[in-house]
C-alpha cells in the first residue's frame, strides 16, 4: 500500500526514486494508532498528562501551597459537607488536592521521563559496546554492571539523597545512573544475538567498519525492544520517585510531587481516605496509560507489521 | 555446461585462490593455564587450488567444516594455521587497506536468505550496501547501478522499496546474490545457497548463479551437502570428511570413477526415481553417526564407518595423493583402483 505510486517503472528505469520515509508520515502514524484499542488509550491518557503538566499553572483553581485553615480535610465534592470550589476536597492543611495533583504531574513527568532518558543513553552505549565488541570490553563493562548491581539500589539512592540536596535534577540523576545497568544488560544480550546472525557477518564481509554496522545493523534491530523497555519504565520510575518521596526523600515542601501527597495523607487514611487515595489514582492511571502506548509501539516498531497489519496491535 | 579446458591441480599457472594447510581448531576446553586442552578441529590441513572462472564444489556432511573453510577464507572466521593467497596476496598477513581492497573482490552468498538481510532496510539500501561501503557509486549512479543489479538477478525495480520480509525464500536469496556481485567480485563463496530453498526454487537460483557466473566471468566456491545441486553447478568437486579434504576430482571422473568409499556413500545416498536402474553392487550404505570430533582416530578419520576398513587404515593415516589423472583420493584401497 506504500510506495505503490511512485514504483511505476519510467521507460524502463526509474531515473530518481522518492525516499520513501522510514516510518511514513503522519497519517500513517494515526492510522495505526486507531487500529488499536489499548494503544488509543494509552495515546491519550499520555497525551492528557503531558498536556496537564505543561499548562499544570494555568488550570489550577486554587494555589497548590496555599492552605485554608478553615477549609481543612474537606470531602470531595460529591460527599456531604463538600465544595465545588475544592473538587476531590482538602487534606490536612486545607489544601486543594485537584490543584496539587495537576502540579505534581510536573514533577512526575519530568522525573520519569528524564531518569529514563539518562539511564537508557548510558544502558544503551554500554550494552552496544560489551555485546558487539566482546573480549575485554564486555568483561570490564559487565563487571562493573554487576558491581552496581550488587549494590541495593534504593540504599545508594537514599545515601546520595541524604547527602545531596534533593531536588529534581538530584532525583533524576541518581534514578538514572542506578538503572543504567538493567538497560545495559538487556541491550547487551540483544546485540549479542543480532551480531550472530548472517546479514551482520555479510556486512563484515563487505568490509563495512564496525561503525556503521551498529548504526545501520546492530541498533535498528534492537531498537524497539529498548524502546519499549525505556516506555514501561518510565511508568516504574514514576513509581520509584513516588516511594521516595514517600519516604520523604524525594521533593521537599513546598513542591509537590504524588509520591509526597501520599506520604501526607497516610495518617489519615482511616478518616479522610481522599488524601492520599487520588494521587495514588493519578500514579495509576498515568502508568497503565504509559503501559498501554508501550505496548503499541512494540507492536508498530516491528517492520513486519508495517505494511500487512490491518487487525490493530 | 562451460567449455572450460580443465587443469590438473599441479599445472595450475597462477591460481585465482590458493588455501594451502589451513586448519581450524575450535578450543572446547582449556586447562588451568589456559591452553587449549580438547579442541575440535573443523579443518585440518586442507590444501585447495583454485582456477579463475572454475566452479569448485565443495560437499560433505554437516559438521565436517566446508562452512568453516567458507568463513576463513573470507577471514570472517580467523584460521589456527595455515595460508591462504588470493591473487599471490597473503590474505591473512594482509593490512587493512589491502584487506579492505580484497573485500571488493570475494564475496559470500549466505546459507539462510531469512538471516543473511536485514529485516530493518530496505532492498534497496541492502543492495546498496557495498556499494556505498566502498564508494563505488552515489546518487543517480547508485540508483542506476541498484536497478542494473536488480535486472540481472530477476527482480523488479519497483521492489526495491520493500523490505525483506515482503519476499519469499528464492526472492531473498536473489537479494543476497545481487548484494555479492555488487562489487564485481572475482570469487564468491556460496555457502549452501540453496539448501534452505524448496526443491523447485533451488533450480532457479542455481541456473541464475550459472547464468550470472558467465555473464559476469565469476569463479565460485559452492559448499553443499547434497551431491545433486553440487554436481550441477560444479566443474571440480572436492569432497570433505571431518574437516579433510579426502576426495577431489573434476566431475565426470569424481561420478564415473570414485575413488573413496566416503565419496561412494555419498552418491548411494542420492535417492534415484527408478532404483533397479542403479547399480546395486557400488553401493556403499553409510552407517554411524560421524565419530566424536574431539578425539579423531589415529588413522584414517573414515575408518570407524568404512566397510573395506583394514588394519592398516586404523594405523595408518593416508595421504591425498593423484593418480595420472590428477584424481586426488586420500584412501589406501581405493575404489576404481
């Protein structure tokens, strides 16, 4: 269905070809986004979140930090003794819980998809080197994979934390260098099978520098699972910051982060469930709505399904 | 097929290829040092001559190490000891430039057309590959020479969008043969191109190696273990036994007058659509699995599955050695004596 325009011979040989696009355009993009329930909905849920997260100012009803002493544990409005003016109530300090979770989604966001980033770029260099080079490259690199794997994670974070100020740039940081490794290693036992197949040897035997061969060889064909591991862990990350902001380690008043909204409203959960039961709704959504688009691109990112698939993912 | 003057081996003037005592011992396990302590050897020894324009077939069972032989003479796969010379060049002492020259000039056809392509590009880029590796085209030139290329190995232009998985086997392998002669290679290497194809496609794509070979004057080396594509497409045959060399002759005296028991074996093994025609008395039925390859017999490597085996074969290890006729056999009682 692509490419059949512009495939038509001219007199026998076609002067200049078209370049057809890698993944196609747009269009294609939103056809095949249609195409599948699950990956609609995660599109959108994403979509709401980041949206909600660049305009979180401009939104909010009331101050995030502002408290009302006489406006505290409000129910949500659809409870007895609620407002309209606070939509899912106020926590202990009568602050509006709606206002705080659309900032904290800031937080969220930028924490999740940054620490990704960081550890994905580092897990993936890594990986592509000790796979294809092999040897003493994989020997050195992998060691020092499993010595970071030797250590707890959640302890060196909470160390460099209590050590450091935390912030977000703190907290993205130091998610992303304790991840790296798992990217490392799945990068690694990837390449390790792609090198062996035929059309990397015949590339060798072309006498194609090793350069190239990863750009054009090795990482198109380990792309989509790392692109896809990167997208579900976007959704553990969030949940990380969320744990150690619970532990109150992560954003420090007065920001806010989701994470930090339920460390707030754990004393009260018995009384006023609503402190900490919305935000922990908002983690949920958020990640099964990652989930979701991460599943869907899975699915898209395999060229096999590129021209064939009609079904949805 | 060709009307190849056919050259006894000592005569050859100045060989396209010539592999002299190249082994290949894979290292199964090592001592407390280090040093290698059980290794098994894939090739062992192996001396080939190889005229330009000739077809040299090369057969044998699975695991008996033509692939291995293929892939180090491509220096893919990196030789214990051993020599090899492509145009009187040390290929093995060469330095990167002149590698890099040689690269243009030996080529290789992969066994499997569903691993040997990159699902990721398209046919176009793959064909393009060597090309732009060694900067031999670009722009409208390229395309030129992609669609040229296309041509001559039957596909059509306007599937030089598509990826590979839009093929089927014959097609995929047509790809692989239009990325090997890209270049305009002197030698290529097929290793078992056709036996990963469906009987009927095979034909095809062994009639377009033939076509291709004269059309673009190709000598070739085609590893295979069944004896009728092989017999095909070759002018001499070599056959390979646990990673030797035991039998090699042109065609016509390789079929008519077979010298190895192994070779024999081979042929008896080919099925033949009226039985009563075959002379049953030559038949020599192979029995046994081929014998650990980590301790070869002292002797002859055949010994343990031959049935003219004597003493002396355990003992005693044979040479390969011509007869007048340049039919080199590596057997003390040969057939056809």
């Amino acid at each position: 269905m692509q490419g059949n325009a512009e495939a038509k011979t001219v007199g026998g040989i076609r002067p200049t070809v078209r370049k057809v696009k890698a993944y196609g355009g747009l269009k294609r993009w939103c056809r095949l986004l249609l195409q599948s329930k699950t990956g609609t909905v995660g599109f959108f849920i994403v979509l709401i979140v980041v949206l909600v997260a660049i305009f979180a100012d401009l939104i909010v009803p009331h101050d995030p930090a502002e408290n009302n002493l006489s406006g505290m544990l409000l129910p949500p409005f659809w409870m007895d003794g609620g407002s309209t003016s606070y939509l899912l109530g106020t926590d202990n300090l009568g602050r509006d819980i709606f206002s705080r979770i659309i900032v904290g989604t800031r937080v969220s966001l930028l924490v999740g998809i940054f620490s990704v980033v960081l550890a994905g770029i580092i897990g993936l260099l890594v990986g592509v080197a000790a796979g294809y080079y092999g040897k003493w490259v994989d020997t050195i690199l992998m060691r020092i994979v499993d010595s970071f794997l030797a250590i707890p994670s959640i302890l060196f974070i909470l160390v460099v934390l209590a050590v450091f100020e935390p912030s977000i740039m703190t907290l993205i940081v130091v998610i992303g260098l304790t991840n790296w490794v798992s990217y490392a290693r799945v990068v690694r036992s990837e390449v390790l099978s792609v090198k062996e197949r035929d059309f990397v040897r015949a590339s060798h035997s072309i006498g194609t520098k090793n350069t190239t061969i990863i750009k054009k060889h090795i990482v198109p064909n380990i792309i989509s699972s790392f692109i896809v591991i990167s997208a579900l862990s976007v959704a553990t990350t969030i949940i990380l910051e969320a744990s150690l902001s619970f532990l109150g380690l992560g954003i420090q008043p007065p920001d806010v982060s989701w994470g930090a909204m339920l460390t707030d409203g754990r004393n009260y959960l018995a009384t006023n469930w609503w402190i900490a039961t919305f935000p922990g709704i908002a983690i949920t959504i958020t990640v099964l709505g990652i989930i979701f688009l991460g599943d869907w691109l899975r699915d898209v990112l395999d060229p096999r399904n590129y021209f064939s698939k009609k079904g949805g993912a | 097929m060709t009307q190849q003057v056919q050259v006894k081996q000592s005569t050859i003037k100045a060989p396209l290829l010539e592999v002299k005592e190249l082994s290949k011992h894979f290292v199964v396990s090592t001592n407390l040092f280090g040093k290698p302590k059980e290794s098994v050897k894939a090739v062992n020894e192996v001396n080939l001559l190889l005229e330009k324009g000739e077809t040299l077939g090369i057969v044998g069972e699975s695991g008996c190490g033509k692939s291995t032989m293929g892939n180090t003479i491509l220096r893919l796969i990196e030789p214990t000891e051993g020599s090899i010379f492509f145009e009187g060049q040390d290929v093995l002492n060469m330095t990167r430039a002149q590698l890099q020259e040689m690269r243009k000039e030996v080529q290789m056809i992969f066994q499997d057309p569903f691993s040997s392509l990159n699902p990721r590009m398209r046919v176009f880029d793959i064909i393009a590959e060597p090309l732009r590796t060694h900067k031999v085209a670009n722009g409208k030139e390229l395309h030129r020479r992609v669609y040229e290329l296309l041509d001559l190995v039957g596909l059509d232009q306007s599937q030089a969008d598509r990826f590979p998985h839009q093929f089927s086997g014959g097609q995929r392998q047509r790809i692989g043969i239009a990325r090997a002669i890209a270049l305009n290679p002197k030698l290529i290497v097929c290793d078992e191109p056709v036996s990963a194809l469906d009987v009927s496609i095979q034909a095809q794509i062994l009639n377009l190696l033939l076509e291709l070979k004269e059309k673009l004057q190709l000598t070739l080396i085609f590893i295979g273990h069944g004896i009728p594509a092989v017999k095909y497409i070759s002018d001499r045959i070599a056959v390979m036994y646990l990673g030797e060399i035991v039998e090699m002759a042109d065609k016509e005296s390789l079929f008519s007058k077979t010298r190895h028991p192994y070779t024999q074996g081979l042929i008896s093994a080919v099925p033949i659509p009226d039985p009563s025609l075959r002379e049953v008395s030559e038949d020599v039925i192979l029995e046994k699995d081929l014998p650990d390859q980590r301790n070869l017999p002292k002797g002859c490597s055949f010994y343990s599955r031959c049935p003219f085996a004597t003493e002396k074969c355990k003992g005693e290890k044979p040479k390969l050695k011509a007869n007048e006729e340049g039919h080199l056999v590596a057997c003390h009682y040969p057939l056809h004596a």
